[in-house]
C-alpha cells in the first residue's frame, strides 16, 4: 500500500470515535530479535501518556494478554495498523532458528477491540 493510499485512509478515520476500536492505545510493537539473536513472539504497548507535574511525555511498555494462537517468532516483518478496520496485519519476516522455510511469507490479524489473533 502507497503512502497515498495511507493518507486517505488516515483523513477518513474520525479520530475522535476510532479510539473506541482499540481496547489498549499506544504504538504496536511485535517480534524483533532477542539479546541472543533468537526471534521473538512478544507483543508490547508502548503508551504515551503526560506527566502533568513535569510538563512532558511519560512512557510506559505494557505486555497485553490476547486471545488466540500467537503468530510465530519473527523478525523484519511488516506490522500495519488497519485504522478503519480496527486490526493490526503482521506480514512475513524471517526466523533462522528454524530448521525450515525461515522466510516467512504467512499473514496474522490482531483484532485491537479485543486484542484476539
């Protein structure tokens, strides 16, 4: 998908209701490597919220539970954000601690209303 394509996306949502799609708010992050350099299935949150005794961004890393199989360990995957859908699409990566096939090629939807793969 373009970054045209993207942007109309983005101007249709009414961001003022879209939050009601996502049961946890804050940037998505999956996979990527461990300190070993094994693949990892980790879903984190990173929230953003403001410190109003300090005036600036304070962050926090919540590891949600979801429902469902969890998608296989990866790293250099795609994850984009379906506004308009409520989902997040992992797409492909690889995981070479597999004895197989460590291209992945497959596609996993997370349901953000309710966090289920």
């Amino acid at each position: 998908m373009g970054q045209l394509a993207l942007d109309k996306i983005a101007e249709a949502v009414d961001w003022g209701t879209a939050t009601q799609l996502v049961k946890v708010e804050g940037f998505y992050v999956f996979g990527g490597r461990r300190p070993n350099n094994e693949a990892s299935s980790r879903l984190l949150i990173i929230k953003v919220q403001k410190d109003k005794k300090e005036d600036r961004p304070l962050f926090s890393i919540v590891k949600p539970k979801t429902i469902g199989a969890t998608p296989p360990p990866r790293y250099m995957h795609t994850l984009d954000y379906a506004a308009k859908l409520g989902l997040v699409v992992i797409y492909g990566g690889r995981n070479d601690f597999l004895p197989r096939n460590q291209i992945l090629s497959d596609v996993w939807i997370l349901k953000l209303h309710n966090l289920e793969w």
